[in-house]
C-alpha cells in the first residue's frame, strides 16, 4: 500500500507525520495556525536550530514569523493550496524548506513544514503533500478537539483562551460559569520550558512544587511534553500581585531542585492584565521571553525573567540578524577585544560591567573584584584606545547593545574575531 493511502487511514497526526517523513526522507514538522507545534518527526534528528527552538520551545521564534510575515510568506499560505518553498535565512539557523498549509472546513488548520536541506523536493512530492494536506487539516482540528475531552471542561476553556478561540469576553464567563472555573480580576501568564528533551523529568519536579504551594489555588496549569503553562490568579486589590506570586513560585522551583538543576528551565512571565481577552497576550509575552534567552544562551540570572522587564533583550534577534547581513561591527569594540587578545588585559568585559552598573564605580570595582584605583584605569585606557563617549547616552546604550550580542552570541563574537 502507498504511503498516501496509509496516512488517509490514520487518525493519529504523529503518525501522519512520520509516514510524512518516511515518504520524503527529510525532517518534518506539523504546526497549528499560531505557528505552535503540533508534531515532528521523531525518526529524523537532523533539523535546524529553528526547528530544534521550534520543538523545545512548543513555537516557532517570534523574530522568525516576524521575517515570514515581511517576505509575505504567510499572507501566501493563506491565500494558495500549494506548497511554498522558503529561501534559507543562515544567520538565523533557518534552512531552506518546503511549506504548505493545511485546511479544513475551509479553513487554515496549521502547517506542514518540510526542511529540505541537500536535496529539493522533486515535483511528484509537491503533488504529494499537496493531496494529503487536507487530511492533515482535519487530524489538526481532531487534536483539539480530543485534547479538549481528555483534559476536562475546565482545563479547555484555558486553552481556548490561550489560542483566542473566545469572540467575547461575556462567551468566556459564560462558559467559565458553566464549568465552574474561577476567573481571575488580574492575572499573569508563566511558563516553564525545559531546555533540552531529556530534562523532561524537571517538569515532575515543577508540578509538585505548584501541588504543595500554600498558593495552590492561585495557580492555574496546564502541562505539555516540554512546558508547564500556568495561569496565575493575582488579588483583586493589588496591582502586580500575579507577578509577586509568579516570582515566590520560582524561588520554590529554584529550592526544590538545586541551583545546578534549576538552570535547565527557561522562565518566561507575561505582563499582568485584568481583562481576560488578554490572556493570549500575556502567555505570548511569557514565550517571547523564553526565545529570547533561548536565542542568547544567557548567563545564569544575566537575563531577565519578566516580559515587563526584558527592555533591549527584546530587540537583540532583530538587531542581530541586521548586523550580521550587512556584515557589521564595532570599530570600537574591535580595537578593545585585539587590546585583550595581544596584551592578556580585560577591558571589554570591564565595558560591559561598567555600563551595566550605569558608570557607578563603586559597585562596578566590586562586581569585577578589582579595586577603585584599576578600574579607573582601565576606563582610562578605553577613552584611549576608542572614541567611546561616557556622557553620550545614545552611544553608551548602542555599546551596550552590541556587548549584549557579542557576549551571548557566539557566533556574533566569532565574526569580530574573524575581523581582527
């Protein structure tokens, strides 16, 4: 029997996408129309690093639909039935693929990705997935729909408000009503994502925390193969006590499993909000937080946790990928980082301490264990060495941008090196 009849027999999308795979013989993945995952190809190890952010993190990177959205990919997989071929965005880690979107009753369900990689995609395997789309359309919709019976009434009305599946604030109380779910005067969205599939077994760890919380009933969640969602219910009265709730549960996460294992979370906490249509908003805040420190690799504690507070880590992916298109870099920083290299000294990562700390001395000699008097004088030779001006602020928040990426990019650091 061919493959295309077989996956027609299914009922099952996880094994629509192996059988996907296995005719194709390259990497597959199946997302909803939120671009969040609904499936891959467990047989085939070989996806990019979009793919691999894209199956940790339960979505693809926002920077990248962002980019499919500005080459008008997306408005195409609306508007045409046949599959799409995506150039490669190398910078990004993003191979060429192969996509086609995925209907049902008419309308878009999802789509099937298909990296391609080195070898295309031959024209009787477009006609392919251009037959079986449809069939994907429907196991799409029956996801939910049996998601939605497994997991009990309560638990699906978070979903639907999560994918914006409610017209109406009033039709969400009144189906909350109905199931007898609390609805929250204020709330925040967290989510905790493991960082890679074998930790899985910190999500264990996690839900026992949110069981034996004296702040239980404040904590609303839904887990997932790689997350644990969590809606958090903050008090009428106190502005950011969702927030407050959200940051005692993490240091209980942090104490329950040791600092060692705690870093194999990635932490993202939506803004607060007190209308529930912004219940998406705030979860897709708690994502965004989590792509970004997935894009960086931070430091323990170097990134902040709190969309509120995430400030320029927002924009680094964006400014990232424009840097490195148009092949550029810091003259400045170049010259600091060829001083450290020749002559064993530290000024950059001084640079970047002493902006974080906003040129406060004091505690920038403390941080770096240094005393007052060779920290003045490493400033010193940085006003020497480049054209760094410390009372323009313009000039220090675009260095301290660029520090950010060269720090937690390697492979932004690797260019300047090359430049050298």
């Amino acid at each position: 029997m061919e493959v295309k009849e077989l996956i027609f027999q299914v009922d099952d999308v996880h094994k629509a996408t192996e059988l996907i795979s296995s005719r194709l013989k390259k990497p597959v993945i199946i997302e909803n129309k939120n671009f969040e995952l609904i499936s891959y190809s467990s047989s085939f190890d070989e996806f990019d690093q979009t793919q691999q952010k894209t199956i940790l993190s339960k979505k693809c990177p926002i920077f990248i639909i962002d980019r499919l959205k500005k080459e008008g990919i997306v408005q195409r997989l609306e508007k045409r039935p046949d599959p799409i071929r995506v150039q490669p965005i190398e910078e990004l880690g993003f191979h060429q693929r192969i996509v086609i979107s995925a209907k049902h009753l008419g309308h878009t369900m999802g789509y099937v990705w298909v990296q391609e990689s080195d070898r295309l995609l031959k024209d009787d395997e477009l006609t392919f997935l251009e037959e079986i789309t449809p069939h994907i359309g429907k196991l799409i919709y029956d996801v939910y729909a049996k998601a939605n019976a497994k997991e009990g009434r309560k638990e699906e009305l978070i979903w639907k408000m999560l994918h914006h599946e409610y017209g109406s604030e009033s039709q969400i109380r009144h189906d909350a009503s109905l199931a007898k779910l609390p609805l929250p005067e204020r709330f925040s969205v967290a989510v905790f994502s493991i960082t890679t599939p074998k930790h899985k077994y910190m999500l264990d760890y996690l839900e026992k925390v949110i069981q034996q919380s004296p702040e239980r009933k404040q904590l609303q969640y839904l887990k997932t193969e790689f997350q644990i969602i969590i809606v958090v219910l903050g008090t009428t009265e106190e502005e950011f006590s969702s927030r407050e709730i959200a940051r005692r549960l993490t240091d209980d996460v942090k104490y329950e499993t040791g600092e060692k294992e705690f870093y194999h979370f990635l932490i993202g906490v939506g803004k607060e909000y007190t209308t529930l249509y912004n219940l998406r908003k705030s979860f897709l805040e708690a994502l965004e937080v989590i792509e970004t420190a997935n894009f960086i690799t931070p430091r323990p504690e170097s990134m902040p946790r709190e969309f509120a507070k995430l400030g320029i880590y927002r924009y680094l992916a964006a400014l990232y990928e424009k840097n490195s298109s148009e092949d550029y870099y810091s003259e400045d920083l170049l010259k600091l980082i060829q001083n450290d290299t020749e002559k064993q000294t530290n000024l950059l990562r001084t640079l970047e301490v002493y902006l974080a700390n906003n040129g406060k001395g004091k505690q920038t000699a403390t941080q770096l264990y240094i005393h007052p008097n060779t920290l003045n004088y490493r400033i010193k030779q940085i006003q020497e060495l480049t054209n760094i001006d410390f009372n323009d602020f313009n000039m220090k928040s675009y260095i301290y941008t660029e520090l950010l990426l060269l720090n937690n990019v390697e492979a932004y650091y690797q260019r300047y090196m090359e430049a050298l």
